[in-house]
C-alpha cells in the first residue's frame, strides 16, 4: 500500500495535520528546494515523529557542486530576481530550468559536512542505517541516507 499526501513543508502543523503513522517515508528531489538549514532541518525532525518506531525515512541530498563544469554555467544572478547575495547561505543556487534563464529555480547544493550535521542532529530519534552517493555520469550527483527511527515519541 502506498499513499501520497500534498503537503505545505513549512506548515508548524504538519505532524499534526497528517494522522498517521508511516513505516517509510521517502523524500526525492525535495530537501534542495527548501531555503534554509534551520527550515530543512526542522522539516525532517516533523517527518521524522510521522514514523512508526522501526519504521525508515529515505532522503536524497543533492550535491551540484559535485558537477561544478555541468551547473556552474547555469547558475543565475540572484540579484537579476530581487534577491540580495546576503540572503542566500553557502551553496544555495539559482537555476535556469534547461535553456531558460527567464526563471529561476532555488536549489541548495549539500557538501558532506552538512549532511554530517544533519545526522548528528536527528541520532537520538533515529539511527543512519545506510549512506552512499549514486546518480550523473559520476555517480555522485545525490547522497542518499537512509534512516530508521529508534524511538516512539507520540505526535
């Protein structure tokens, strides 16, 4: 059995809001769209308390800069959107979407020492089973971790 739910990321009652308990969670393409490591952050600890205890949540972290010849030409000036270069943190992005620099997509590219920050900080309610890199004509592209919650809090 599989169920999708449209959710707003940044909503404080997201755990709330959703019901369920889940035994996998999965998140592709996502994490890199959300501005800020606080907000990133938090949005993995709210579906974190979603599993059940022994339950697994399975994240992509996308790593561009890995790829710099591939994604450094298309990188945007913020400021050409109204964004000042102070507002972004370390290795966010503005991407034009294949040819078109008309739009711009925010994108974070995560190094291995964030991630490394992320783990530490969800390890007392879940224990990094598995971590490796895969994707792009390097295969390094996205790291992949995957996790399994080790405690029962209740939402």
């Amino acid at each position: 059995n599989c169920a999708f739910s449209q959710q707003d990321c940044f909503s404080e009652s997201l755990v709330s809001e959703i019901p369920n308990r889940y035994s996998h969670l999965v998140l592709f393409g996502i994490l890199h769209h959300l501005p800020s490591q606080t907000k990133r952050l938090n949005y993995i600890a709210a579906l974190t308390q979603l599993l059940q205890p022994g339950g697994y949540i399975i994240i992509s972290f996308w790593q561009p800069l890995n790829s710099p010849e591939r994604f450094i030409k298309k990188q945007l000036n913020p400021t050409q959107f109204g964004i000042r270069l102070g507002e972004l943190e370390e290795n966010d992005l503005l991407l034009g979407w294949q040819e078109n620099t008309d739009y711009a997509r925010y994108c974070h590219s995560f190094s291995d020492h964030e991630i490394d920050w992320y783990i530490q900080q969800i390890s007392e309610t879940c224990e990094l089973i598995k971590r490796f890199q895969a994707d792009g004509k390097t295969s390094n592209l996205n790291q992949y971790l995957i996790w399994q919650k080790t405690t029962s809090e209740q939402i």
